[in-house]
C-alpha cells in the first residue's frame, strides 16, 4: 500500500531483501519512484504486484483474509498521517530527483518543477481513496476497505497481469 501511494513501480522479489535475522524486508530499487513504472516501454498496470504465486503464498485465505485486513488498516494510518508524509514529499518540489532536473522558472524567478508537482498531485489524489494509475477512469474518493478493494481487484486481474509479463497471462 504504501508502495502504491508513492508511486513505486519494478515490484518484484529480485528488488526486496530479507533480513535473515530480523524478517525484516526492504525494497533496495528506487529506480521506478514517483510513477516512473507508468512510463516504461510496458506500463506497470498494477498498483502492486500480486501474482498467482503470491497469492498462493498467502496461505488458505488468499488476499481475502489477512492480506486485506492489513492493506486496509496500512491505507488507514497513511490517510491519518497524511499531513506527515506530504510535508516529506514536497520537499522534492524544491529539491527534485535527478531526473526532474530540468525545470521552468516563473516570471517571479520561482522555480517550478511539473514532474514532482504531477507527482505530488497523485499522491494526494491516493491519500483521498481517488484510484490514479494507467487507464484509471476518474473516480469519487473511495473509503480505505474501497480503496483497498479496487487495488486488489486491479493488483490480480489476469488481463493486467497479462499486459505486463506474458508468463501471467492466463493459460486455458
């Protein structure tokens, strides 16, 4: 969830390592932040990656159990802290990514940055329940069980996968 509100795209297990210790996971590729995965040869049309193998990794209740439960619960404290996580995120308005280097100053000598100011503007849209993504049709804000709902609906969706990487595509 949290992946999804940034915008973090190339999910995928060669991109996470496991504390051995710990269990403690982390994602080391930020390559795809800030919906970059949106602008890639084959668009991730995912939220998140959650493929026949993950779901079935997730035990007898699949994504309906307690996957979903903590998706809606992580959706819940990001909407209660969302005041916190954008006064960090707008910091790369005035301090952009290297790749958002090339920015347009206004009359008043103002720089102005439309890459992280889109990107900024999608996170708030996510923060509210408002789907944001490839071929998203606008939508009401949606309430967190909504809101995580639609994203995984979205996230196992056979024809989105199939989009991605012909090997997730459904074999009859």
């Amino acid at each position: 969830m949290v992946g999804h509100i940034v915008g973090l795209g190339d999910r995928h297990g060669e991109n996470i390592l496991f504390d051995s210790t710990t269990g403690d996971c982390v994602h080391v590729d930020f390559s795809c932040l800030f919906d970059r995965g949106l602008l890639l040869d084959k668009p991730e049309v995912v939220p998140f990656r959650l493929t026949q193998n993950m779901i079935d990794g997730l035990g007898i209740t699949g994504y309906e159990g307690i996957f979903l439960k903590v998706c809606e619960i992580t959706l819940s404290v990001l909407r209660t802290h969302k005041e916190t996580l954008m006064t960090v995120l707008e910091t790369f308005i005035h301090d952009p990514l290297v790749e958002w280097t090339k920015t347009n100053k206004s009359s008043a000598g103002e720089v102005r940055n439309p890459h992280a100011q889109r990107a900024i503007t999608n996170i708030k849209a996510r923060l509210q329940g408002v789907v944001v993504g490839v071929k998203a049709s606008p939508s009401l804000p949606l309430s967190v069980e909504g809101q995580a709902r639609r994203l995984i609906a979205e996230a196992v969706s056979l024809s989105n996968l199939g989009k991605m990487y012909i090997w997730w595509m459904p074999w009859f």
